[in-house]
C-alpha cells in the first residue's frame, strides 16, 4: 500500500512539472497576433506625411481582418549604459530627451508627443493611416490588438536627402578641376 | 657588402621574398584603395538610402564602431598603415595623377606649394576639433545622413586641395585624422627608412625625392633617404619602387623608438615641430574629455550649466571643449617652467623643452584613447554584426545574423583591459622620461632634475585617467 501510494505521488509530481514547465518557459505569455510593417516613404521623414502601413496576422500566418486596431507611436532613442562599476551591462530604452548621445546638443528640442493612430483596414488584414512626425530618430509604434500588443520600430529622418548639397559639392569639384585643366591647358603646363 | 646594422631593429621585412615583391608591385596601393573605396561607397549608400536608425544602419555602425576607434590601434601597431590603404584621398590622387595605379606622365593639380604659415599641424588640430565637435554637436554617430554629408565634405575638401596643391599636401596639413595619427605613428614598431646611410649619401638622383619611370617622388614631400620618424611616413612603398639602390627597409623594430633613439640630434630633426608637440599635449586634454562627455555626470552638468546661463548646450560644451583641451597645455606649461628652474641653465629655451618634453607623454595619450575604444569595440562594436546582414535596414539577412544578439566579452572584462591598457601606457611613458632626458641632456643630474616635475605630471594625469575609465559610459546609439 504505502508503495503505491509513494508510486501515484511521484506520478503526479512528474505530471505536474511536465505541464508547468513549458508554461514557465513560455513566460508571462506568448503573443497571438505578428505585425508586419512598411511605410510610404520607406523611412518617414519630418514634416512630410507617411502613410504607415501595418500588415497583422495570426501567429499561422492567417490575416487578422475585422479587428479594431489601436496603435500608439512614441519617440525612444536607445540608451545604453556601458559597464557598471560591478560589471554588469545594462541597456535600457530611455524616453526621448533623456540620457543618451543621441539627444544632447541639440538635445534642447522637446520630445514630440505621443501619437494615437486609429488605422483604417485597407484590406483584410493590412490596416494603414497616415502619420506626420515632428522629430527625426527612432519610435517604437506599440500596435494593440484584442488587449495584446507588439511592438514595432520606425526610423524617421529628420530631413529628406540634401541634394542640393551634394550638388553642389560635385559642382564645386567639377568647376576647379575644368578651371585647372583649361589653366595647364593656356599654360602648356601638363 | 658589410651590412649596416642599426641600432633596434629586428628584422627587415623586404629580405622576404614574397613580401619584397607584393611592396614592389605597382597595383600594392591602387588594390587596397579600391577595396576601401567599394566598403566606403556602400557605406555612403547606406547613409543616402538606408535606416535613418543610427544603431541599425552599416554607415554609422562601420564608421564609428569600427573603423574610428581601430585608428588609434592600427597606428599602434602598424604606424600608418591606414594611411596606404585610405579611401578619402584615393579619387583625389587618381584625379591629380590622372592615372589609377600606373606612372603617369601628367598631372591634373596647379602643384602649388602649400603657403609657408600652413606648413605644420596647426589647421589639422583646428579640423580635428571641429570634426569632434560637430560629432558632438550633430550627433554624427546616432544619424547616418550626418556621416555620409561628412565622408562627402573630406572627399571634396581631399579633391579641391589636390587639385591646388602639390602631391598629399591634404595628408601633410589638412586631414582631420592627421592630427591624432602622426603623433601616434611615432611609437609603432615598425619603420620605413634607408638600409645603409652611406649608399643614400653617395645617391646623385634622389629618386625617392623626384620619382622616375618606376613611381613617383614622396607624396608627403619628406626626404626618405634621410627620413628619422614615422611623423609623416605614409608607408605608400613608392620610396621603394623608385630608389635605384634597393635601399629602402620596412623595419620591425623596438617600440617608442622614435622618441628616444640615440644620435639623432635634440632639435636637429624636422619630423618633430612645436606644432606636433601641442598637439599630443592638447590631446592629453582632449581624449579623457570624449571620455567624460558621453557619461551621464557630464550631460546633466550641461544641461544645468546651459539653463542656468540661459544659453544653449552647445556654447557649454565648445567652451567645455577647447577649455579642457588647454587645461593640460597650461599644466605642462607650469610643470615645464618648474623643470627649468630645477635645471638652472638657459641652454635650452622653455620652447624646446616644450617641443620635446611632451614626446614622453605620447604612450599614455594613446593607451586613454585605446582604452577608450575598447568601449565602443568590444561593448557597442557587437552591432555590426547584425547590421552586415542588413545594412540598409530594409529588413534583410543577408548572412543569417540579423537577428544575432552578441557579447564578446562581459562589461567588467572591457574595465580591465581598459584599465590595464593606460597602466601599460604609463609605464611606457616613464620609461621614455627616463631615456629621452638621457639624450637631452650631456649632465645626468640635470636629466634627473628636468624629469622630477615630467614624472609628477604624469602620475597627475595617469590618477585623472585611471578615475575617468571607471565612469559608466553611455552609448552612441
């Protein structure tokens, strides 16, 4: 008797680790939906609108149509820490202004506030909106759906490509070297 | 043929056969320019078309996690080594030359010399600074447009001086990296010079100087036949494609050489100028303030200075800037007056010994900015891994580590070898302000005199360092 009564115990303390540990191992939960993002332009930029486009789907890869979708796009340089004095290495998202390098100097600039898009589903499972940002750098879009949320990263450029810069780098190149070239030339110099 | 042995050298790396031939080969520089120049262009690419993510974008993560701080190590070991391979100068030099690795017979470029006042390091240093500043200033890590505006703004600098000027006068007096790389070139085991003096003496064509049919005269306008310090040595081997007597060497030699070597004469060299000498001291200055700005301390003490003057961070951080740059040259300057008084002898002028008192102190300049850089290496350098497989950010995986999360050594590992980097460059540094003041001074307790107050100073600012490596640093990114 007390055999088996030692035998059912040992058979319930396997069965229960045997179910808890993949639920510990899963941690607080796994998410139930995967996003997908693109954006026109591909990298926003200030001032200019984009329209943001969010692609969500079952973790089976099924369009999650129908869904009200709420997402929330805040401003998050990364600021890690380098090595504490006890060795450990820390990185953490700092909010926007905060300690990082990538917010000094200049970094007298406001964080921008926190966007609230309610996208419209364009088609089944595809929910877009048009967003125009205040600030270049890195946002996190924290996409909602059903009460679970994913995140997802959005590099915006801070201005569009200075073409008129490099234009006139290249022109400059271009005019000093014609102008050498006709000088030896007058010259007989080469 | 007796052969002239100098004093230091290990070995000659040209009595190898297969290295003599790849440094006499004509292609040498033009190969390894290019290659530079392709990694280079789709650097900038990627600053035009890629994330604007600094962390996530290959122009950012190669250019200041990997190629700015393997510049003071490259100079460590190989002087400049980076130099012969270097992209910023390359379309510069082919557009003068018109010729890519051949021998030209013409050159695009007015081959004017560079004005008598600009001949020293003075502009460098001014370029170095704003480079840094504007780094500070407009967060050219963390902003990849930022890079690849200022990798265009040195190309064009580097074309429109050589259109003007003669040969590599933009590497002699205007390239902002010049300015760190020819002070630390000076204690790189390794040498271009002469065989045998004597062979150079008797040479009437100096064709190392004027070129010939094999190559061109020395780009950087030095003598090499006559060459005593890696200050300006570009380590481009055309010496050695032209001298007719096979007299060049690349030397493996002992360390610091340059700074202490015998007979080369206090003050009779021009490798070593006043100008060059500021330099290492302002950069005693320079390298623990990089350190300090990217610490937490240093930007919540900007900010508060900032608002509480009602100015802009950015006035506080130029003044902070060119103020602790001085700081160390005002320093040495009392610690040289010093010096002078305990020697009690006016044979030598409070500018000479400033010129040359601040030689000692290289080592410990670049063991601060080494051991800073094992930071960005070792800690933040992991993210290039991920970025090579996708370095525009379009989302790619090019090579399967996009994903890949790397440590290549725990935070405490970096603070050690931190650490025990600028212990070595102390050590290294009180070693020469044993030697150098040898050669110095004919009296030896007037060496031993003029050194006391060198050496106060050098504990001085090795405590400062030692302090400064163990604040918590914040990340580019």
């Amino acid at each position: 008797m007390k055999k088996i009564f030692l035998l059912l115990t040992l058979l319930c303390v396997v069965a229960a680790g045997g179910v808890s540990l993949p639920v510990l191992a899963a941690g607080e939960h796994d998410p139930i939906f995967q996003v997908e993002f693109s954006s026109a332009p591909r990298f926003p930029i200030v001032g200019q609108e984009a329209e943001l486009t969010f692609k969500i789907s079952s973790m089976d890869g099924n369009p999650l149509a129908g869904q009200s979708v709420m997402i929330m796009i805040e401003k998050k340089d990364t600021a890690g820490h380098g090595h504490e004095e006890d060795g450990e290495h820390e990185d953490e998202e700092a909010p926007a202004g905060g300690h990082d390098m990538a917010n000094m100097g200049g970094g007298e600039e406001e964080p921008p506030p926190m966007i609230h898009l309610v996208p419209d589903e364009v088609s089944p499972g595809v929910y877009a909106g048009e967003v125009t940002f205040e600030q270049g750098g890195r946002y996190i879009a924290t996409v909602n759906v059903m009460g679970e949320e994913v995140d997802v990263v959005i590099g915006v450029r801070s201005s569009p490509v200075a073409w008129w810069f490099v234009g006139g780098l290249a022109g400059l190149v271009t005019l000093l070297a014609g102008t050498v070239a006709v000088t030896k030339t007058v010259r007989r110099t080469w | 043929m007796a052969r002239y042995q100098r004093e230091g050298i290990y070995k000659d790396l040209m009595e190898i056969g297969w290295f003599k031939r790849v440094v006499k080969w004509r292609g040498l520089q033009f190969t390894l320019m290019a290659t530079m120049l392709f990694f280079f262009t789709i650097i900038l690419l990627t600053g035009l078309l890629g994330t604007p993510i600094g962390g996530s974008n290959m122009g950012s993560t190669f250019t200041w996690l990997l190629w700015w701080p393997l510049i003071p190590v490259t100079m460590l070991l190989g002087a400049k080594i980076w130099c012969l391979m270097c992209p910023w100068i390359a379309p510069a030099e082919w557009l003068q030359r018109m010729s890519l690795w051949w021998k030209g017979k013409r050159t695009l470029s007015l081959n004017l010399k560079v004005p008598k006042f600009m001949r020293n390091f003075w502009l460098m240093l001014v370029l170095f600074l704003t480079l840094h500043w504007a780094d500070a200033t407009f967060h050219l890590a963390a902003r990849p447009e930022s890079t690849l505006y200022l990798a265009l703004t040195l190309f064009t600098l580097a074309i429109l001086v050589s259109l003007v000027f003669e040969k590599r006068s933009f590497c002699r007096y205007f390239c902002p990296v010049g300015a760190i790389i020819s002070p630390y070139a000076m204690v790189a085991p390794i040498e271009l010079r002469n065989r045998d003096p004597e062979i150079c003496h008797a040479c009437k064509t100096r064709d190392c100087v004027n070129g010939n049919e094999k190559g061109y005269g020395c780009p950087m306008m030095t003598h090499p036949y006559a060459t005593d310090r890696n200050t300006y040595c570009l380590m481009c081997t055309e010496c050695i494609k032209t001298c007719p007597n096979d007299n060049i060497a690349i030397n493996i030699r002992k360390p610091f050489l340059d700074i202490y070597k015998e007979g080369v004469g206090f003050l009779k060299t021009k490798d070593v100028s006043q100008s060059l000498s500021f330099i290492i001291v302002f950069l005693l200055g320079i390298v623990p303030f990089h350190n300090l700005e990217m610490t937490p301390y240093y930007m919540d003490f900007e900010m508060n200075i900032a608002m509480g003057l009602g100015v802009s961070q950015t006035v506080i951080r130029t003044i902070a800037m060119i103020s602790i740059g001085l700081l160390p040259v005002g320093i040495y300057l009392v610690f040289l007056l010093i010096s002078k008084k305990m020697i009690g002898n006016s044979q030598y002028s409070l500018r000479s010994m400033f010129t040359w008192f601040a030689m000692p102190f290289i080592p410990i300049a670049i063991a601060l900015h080494v051991g800073h850089n094992y930071f960005h290496l070792l800690e933040e350098g992991t993210a290039v891994i991920p970025v090579l497989s996708d370095p525009f950010g379009f989302g790619w995986d090019l090579f399967r580590t996009a994903g890949a999360n790397v440590t290549i050594v725990p935070g405490n590992t970096v603070s050690i070898l931190q650490l025990s980097t600028v212990g070595f460059g102390v050590l290294a540094s009180a070693y020469l302000l044993y030697r150098l003041p040898k050669n110095m001074f004919a009296d030896g307790r007037q060496a031993l005199r003029a050194t006391v107050p060198m050496v106060l100073l050098l504990v001085g600012l090795a405590s400062f360092y030692f302090w400064v490596l163990t604040i918590p640093m914040a990340t580019r990114f």
